[in-house]
C-alpha cells in the first residue's frame, strides 16, 4: 500500500477493473426484486457540467447502494442526439452534425467512465441512430391510424434564427428557449399529436403521483389548465353568421361590450376588407405585451340582452384555446380593460363586491361578487349567476355548459435536418400517403449541404424528396420536415429494458413488464412540463397500443437543485474565469475583481467549474462526494473551494487509518468485535446512513454521519485483541457505507484489508438495534424557567432532536399550544427551557 493517496492511480485501476469484469452489467434474474433507476440523458453538446456531475453522482449512489440492498439493478445512459445545435455547428464550423454528434458523445463517454459512473454501456441508447428513430416513425404511424397524428395549417412559433417551430412550451416569455431570438408568428402546414385526447386523465393522474415533488406536479396540473365554463353564440347583425364564443365568466355576460376574433379565426378573412391591415394584426398574434386591434366594420348581438357591439380582430386572442373568440369585458378582465382604453371602447360594471354597489374603473375588477345591471340575475352572487346564466341560455338554445383545457395538441413539425424524418409520402393523385411499416425506417439522408440560410437542406434533396406512391406507385414527394427532438426522449426510458440489439415493438416485449416503471427518475425541474408531460402522453399511447399495462412512467421523481457559484467581473475586461482572478485581482490587467452575486454556473457569466480540472487535481471520488455532501439533493448547492479541499482530506484521512494501521487491521481479521462505544457507534452509523438514503435520499447527513464515525476511529486506541476486531469492524464499515459515494477509494482499502474484490458483491451493512441504543439520560424541561415535565432521552442526542422530543410531550403540548414561542434553550443536552 502506497503511502500517499493517489486519486488517479486508484481510480484508473478499479475502473478497468469494473470494465473487464462486466460489474455494471444488468443481471438477468427475472425472480429477483428490481430497481431501475435513471437519470435523464444529456444531449452531447460536447463537456458535462458540474450540474451533470451532480445529477449523476446522485443516481450512481442510488444505484449501487440498490444493489448492495440485493436489488436487481437497471441503471442505463444514453445520448438524446438529434437537435439544433449540430446542424449550427455543421453551418458554423463545416462539420458534419453526424460527425460532431458523434466525436462529442465519444468525449463525453471518457468523462462518465472517469468519475467512476455504474452505468450498463451495452445498454446505450443513441437516438440519432436509424436503429432507435425507426420506432420514432413506427410510433407515428401507429398514432396516424388511430387519428392521433394529423396535419393542419396554424399559426405556429417561428423563431427567425433557428429557422425552425417551436412548441409552445418551448416559448419562454415571447422568446426562443434555445438561442432567446423574438419569437414571431408564422402560418404553416404542420403535423401534430393528439395529446389532449388525453387531457382530462393527465389531468386526473396527477394526483397518483405520489413520489413526486409537489411543485412539479402543481406544474404539470396547471400547463394541462382544465377550465369548466359555456359556449354561447353571438349572432353577427345582417350576416347569416354566429360567433361562437366560450367563457368560464358567464356572471359577466352583461357586461361585454366588444367581440374579439383571433386574427387566424375563418370569421377574420369574411369580416376584414382590409387584407393588410389584417396582416399587420396577425404579425403580432400571440404577444400579450402589445395589444394590436382592427375594427372589422361588423357588429355582433349578445344573446343575453340583445345588444349590438363591435367585432374586432385581436393579436392577444389565441386560436388554441376556447373557440379563437371570446366576448370582451372590459370591467373585469384585465386584458380587455387595456384593449378597451386603447381603442376607446366602451366599459360597462356588471360585478361588484358585497355590500358596494359601484367599483372604480381605474382597472379591471377580476374577483366574483355580487351581480348589477345584469337583468333578473341581479343581485346574484357570482357563483350562483353562472350557473343559472349557463341553465338559461342552455334551455333557449343559446349556448352549452363545456369544459376546455389549456393544453395543446403538440406541434412536432420542425423545419430543420438533424432529427427523425417524418414517415409521409405526397402524392398529387393519392393525396397523404404512410410509409409502409416494412419501409422503415426512412433514413435520414448524409450527403447534405449546409448554406446557413435557415430551413432544411432536405428540401433540396432529389433523392431524398422524390419517391414512388406506395399506393399507386406513380411519382410523389416525401415529407422534409423532420420530428420535434422530445419525441425521441418520450419514449426511450423503455428503449433500456431491452438489450442494445434485441428491440421488436411489433409484440409485446416481456422485460416492459419486468422493469417498467422507472423507480427513480432524476433531473432538473426545467423539464418538469415539456419532457415529462411528453412522457406521460407516450406512455398511454404504448398503454393503448398493448405494449404495457402502465399509464405513468415515472414512480418517483427527483428534481436535483442547481449548482452555483459567485460571478466574478473586472472593470474593464468583464465576467472572469475562477482561475482568471489571483488575490482578489484580475490576472490580466490587475484590476480589483467585483465578486457578484451567487447564481448558477453559466458558460455566459463565467462563474463555472471545469469538471476535467476538478477530477485531475482532487479526483473523482472527491468531486462525487463533495456535489453530495455539500447540499441535499434537491436543494441548489452553492459551489466552494475550501468545502472541495476539505472533501479531498477527508478521503485522506480514511486513506491515512488504514496505512497507518495495516498490520494490525490484517492480523484481526476474523476476530470478533468486544462491545465498546466505538461498536455502538458503528452501529448507529450504519442505521443513520441507512435511514439518511432511505428517507428522501438525504446524502448530506448520511455523510456527514461517516465523517463523525472516522472521528471516533482516530480517536479510538485499541488495547486488546477484541479492541482490533471492532476497530477492524468499524474501518470495514466506513469502506461499505462510502463505496456507493466514493466508490474508488472504497474498492482499494477493502482490497488492501485482505478482502477479495468487488466490494459491491457485499451486501450493505445492518445493525443490530440493541448494540445501538444509547445509554439513556433524564431531560429536564421548563417553561418560562418553571419546571413542567422530565423525559428519558438517548445521551448525545443532536440538539434539534432534543428540542423536537421536548415539544412533542403532552404535558409541553398542552402549555405551548398555540402560543408563539420567542426561544429555546438547551444547556448540555440535559436541560431545556422553553420561552413564551
């Protein structure tokens, strides 16, 4: 055994060691108790991030700590390949985005198997690869049979510089999520998916998903935005014509003063004489910050009170939701007050608060109340107006009581080259024509040409576009476009149960059965609407199809929090690289460096740590464990440079007992441990650890809890033979609670202690509940300096526990309850005094 720790040497080793044996290899033991525990894929931009070190540290300690627990153990990875930033990259610099896809996941690859990740490789899933995007069109097809893929002509999300649709959840505050150009509205043939055929049971599952975070779930149940309300029609004056409107405010049908039309609604084009005009309000559909209108010469009639008012056109009116036209209230809708000041339109009260009987117009009342100036449904409340407005209107055959959701078929048409060509013919005679299944897949062409002028090179693909007919075999043009990239992450967490060369959908595959659903799922909350919405859609297409019984993918989810760091900035050269400032000092002109505030690492901002540096200079086992110890998993963890280095040295420390000890840990092999307080606290440990991983994964505590048990080693001074037994005991016991952490380290002194490798065919350590328990003290409890109560605690119990106990006695209770308390005292563990 080397005398000094050497983080490489040790890490190059037992990663060879692993990759020679096959260790990650997913075990085929069908009566096994399974695990499947995933973190999402990276698209290979080409470097993992720290944010990536993190989440992958957390499902590596998860996964290897599973299997210790005798789990059968699925943990794959894999590269979500398709994307934008490729054929930039083939635009900008000339290579291909094949080879740049490829040369990047191949670096990235060395960079998971450096810090030491148990992932099944020859279960890797790479979705720019025929044999993956073949079920991306096979899924499409399916879904074209049964009415869910279709093609429509619609307003979409262009953004200019990425030439390409964007989602709607891809729009982020009127700009493109990826390169943050002003996102505009275009008209374009696109082909959609029918995700809310599965709205209301989206919606409904979401209160069975109970192993995820309750924010990410409030998300997904407002992005789906179910809203119960009436469809009425106002009937246009001197026209054969009805504009069907739909509203959840039918208390306020009094008061609308205006009709509002979307620019793309078919009423726009008979109404609008003024063409361009027209197209100037659809130039800006869908920017709620500008309100742009266009009076269309007609009046429409309110059904409830016969009035006449005016019909615009309106960019904020989306054809997406409702019917692309609402009744306007200006009195009690916000948007409608700004529209209505803008263009002088009328606003008229219909609602008040109880006991007003007039509200000031300085802005909309948007609250219920009580009705006024709304004919014999005055003097109603809100709620019960609604009702009786809707029943009414209903029974003259006026309107009907619906429900609609703010969800949207999901637009998976992009405009661009690298991703999964969608599987359609053209033909003038046949009109849309299916590739048949047998064709698939439908390759996505390599001897393309890249101008950099936006839009798909596909397009001027002879050989690409132009095919024969399947039906008729006469000439016919296939689709250019090519699949939204979340189609390929939709599904590919059920791509992993199989093995790498073995994937038939065409039949029920049996290890859907076995492995599905994913017990853990890990990843940032930014996905929490776009690819897990998208998720849980596929996986009820595939329900449908008979490929699985599930409705829901994901059992548990953990969204891991950010990792951050300062920014540093110099006056005059701007944000600094960490090793670009020396002594508070800029390194290249040797300005005073401004340390700014702590966000998230960001390429932009500067503030980033290169995990190639980390892992050279520290290790692997010591970037792990700091990303884990530093924060719990789902809070953001803020970066430090003194918490790495004391990471590093306490690795050293571990490294150091055994060295120094060797001998004497050798011959005590096989002796018994004596009971003594190290042994108690052994065993503790080993139950905090345990307890710590189970209850919400809290790493942080858990190793924090090792770290005070290798304290107590050092201290301990061993006198007898039985002394060594436990003092062996208790060193073998650090190494097995460590290994899922730092599993390096952890492989090397349970090899140099005489143990035969791996040290994760051991099973994790149990305690013995008795050797465990402490020593017992009485706790005396005052309140107000008065004696109350006194209670038997464990000795060295933390304080907050101290106080928890104390709080949660009944005597206490009954004194404290309700009753704001200023402070608790806690003098040496057996005194509390509480202050109200």
């Amino acid at each position: 055994m080397e005398k000094k720790y050497n983080p490489e040497k040790v890490e190059l080793k037992w990663q060879k060691y692993w990759a020679e044996n096959n260790l990650h290899k997913t075990g085929s033991e069908p009566d096994k108790k399974k695990f499947y525990c995933l973190e999402m894929f990276p698209y290979p931009s080409g470097k993992i991030h720290m944010g990536h070190v993190r989440n992958y540290a957390i499902g590596d300690v998860i996964a290897r700590y599973k299997k210790m627990r005798g789990f059968n153990v699925l943990h794959p990875m894999g590269w979500d390949a398709f994307g934008l930033p490729a054929e930039n990259a083939a635009i900008n610099q000339g290579v291909h985005p094949a080879k740049w896809t490829y040369d990047n996941i191949d670096y990235m690859k060395n960079q998971l198997n450096r810090m030491g990740l148990s992932y099944d490789w020859e279960r890797e899933v790479l979705t720019c690869s025929p044999e993956y995007y073949k079920w991306n069109q096979w899924f499409f097809l399916k879904m074209y049979e049964k009415g869910l893929a279709y093609r429509k002509s619609s307003f979409v999300n262009w953004c200019p510089s990425c030439a390409t649709v964007l989602a709607n959840e891809q729009v982020i505050d009127s700009k493109c999520w990826r390169c943050d150009s002003i996102v505009v509205q275009k008209e374009l043939e696109q082909w959609f998916l029918k995700i809310t055929h599965y709205a209301e049971e989206l919606l409904q599952a979401c209160d069975s998903l109970k192993g995820w975070p309750e924010s990410v779930v409030l998300m997904q149940k407002n992005w789906i935005g179910k809203s119960e309300g009436l469809e009425t029609d106002f009937a246009i004056d001197g026209m054969d014509e009805k504009i069907r409107i739909f509203t959840t405010r039918a208390d306020t049908l009094f008061g609308a003063t205006f009709v509002c039309l979307a620019p793309g609604h078919e009423l726009s084009e008979k109404l609008v004489t003024d063409k361009e005009a027209l197209e100037k309000v659809k130039e800006h559909y869908g920017k709620m910050e500008q309100k742009v209108g266009l009076f269309t010469g007609h009046y429409a009639i309110n059904p409830v009170n016969g009035e006449k008012i005016p019909i615009y056109v309106a960019n904020f009116v989306l054809m997406e939701y409702g019917t692309g036209a609402i009744m306007s209230v200006p009195a009690h809708d916000q948007r409608d007050f700004d529209f209505a000041k803008q263009y002088g339109l009328p606003i008229k009260t219909v609602v008040v608060p109880e006991g007003k009987e007039k509200i000031s117009l300085d802005e909309a009342y948007e609250e219920d109340g009580v009705l006024v100036d709304s004919g014999e449904f005055t003097g109603l409340k809100s709620a019960e107006a609604r009702v009786a407005i809707a029943k009414s209107l209903e029974e003259k055959g006026l309107g009907k009581r619906v429900v609609n959701y703010r969800l949207r078929d999901w637009g998976i048409s992009r405009q661009r080259y690298w991703g999964t060509p969608i599987p359609i013919i053209y033909c003038d005679k046949c009109g849309t024509v299916p590739v048949p299944e047998a064709d698939l897949p439908v390759i996505l062409p390599e001897n393309v040409k890249f101008k950099g002028t936006g839009g798909s090179p596909l397009k001027e693909l002879e050989d690409f576009i132009n095919v024969n007919c399947p039906k008729c075999g006469g000439r016919a043009k296939r689709e250019t476009d090519t699949m939204d990239t979340f189609v390929d992450s939709s599904w590919y967490f059920f791509r992993y149960c199989m093995p790498k060369d073995d994937i038939d959908l065409t039949s029920r595959p049996p290890e859907f059965d076995y492995w599905m659903p994913v017990d853990q799922y890990i990843g940032g909350v930014e996905h929490a609407v776009l690819h897990l919405l998208y998720s849980r859609f596929f996986t009820r297409v595939m329900r449908d199809l008979g490929l699985t019984d599930l409705s829901e993918p994901f059992e548990n989810l953990l969204t891991q929090g950010m990792v951050c760091k300062e920014t540093l900035k110099c006056p005059e050269h701007g944000w600094l690289l960490p090793e670009e400032v020396k002594d508070g000092k800029c390194i290249k002109c040797g300005s005073a460096v401004e340390s700014g505030r702590v966000e998230k690492m960001s390429k932009s901002k500067k503030n980033v740590v290169d995990p190639d540096h980390l892992i050279n200079k520290y290790g692997a086992d010591t970037a792990r464990l700091f990303s884990l110890f530093a924060a719990p998993p789902e809070k953001d963890l803020e970066w430090s440079d003194k918490g790495v280095e004391g990471t590093y040295r306490f690795l050293h420390r571990v490294w150091n007992i055994v060295y120094q000890n060797l001998e004497k840990l050798k011959e005590a092999k096989g002796t018994e441990p004596d009971m003594n307080a190290l042994l108690r606290k052994t065993h503790q440990t080993i139950k905090r650890v345990t307890n710590d991983i189970e209850r919400e994964y809290h790493f942080n505590t858990a190793i924090a809890a090792m770290m005070e048990l290798v304290n107590e080693i050092s201290s301990f001074k061993p006198k007898s033979d039985k002394d060594w037994g436990t003092f062996r005991f208790a060193v073998e016991t650090v190494l097995l609670l460590l290994s899922p952490f730092s599993p390096h380290i952890a492989e090397e002194l349970w090899e140099t202690l005489g143990n035969s490798p791996s040290i994760f065919n051991k099973p994790w350590p149990s305690w013995d509940e008795e050797i465990a328990k402490e020593e017992e003290i009485e706790l005396v409890i005052q309140v107000n300096g008065k004696v109350r109560a006194k209670l038997m605690i464990p000795a060295g119990l933390p304080e907050e526990e101290i106080k928890q106990k104390a709080l949660n006695e009944p005597k206490i209770k009954a004194l404290t309850d309700e009753k704001p308390i200023k402070k608790i005292f806690v003098i040496r563990g057996r005194l509390l005094n509480i202050v109200i």
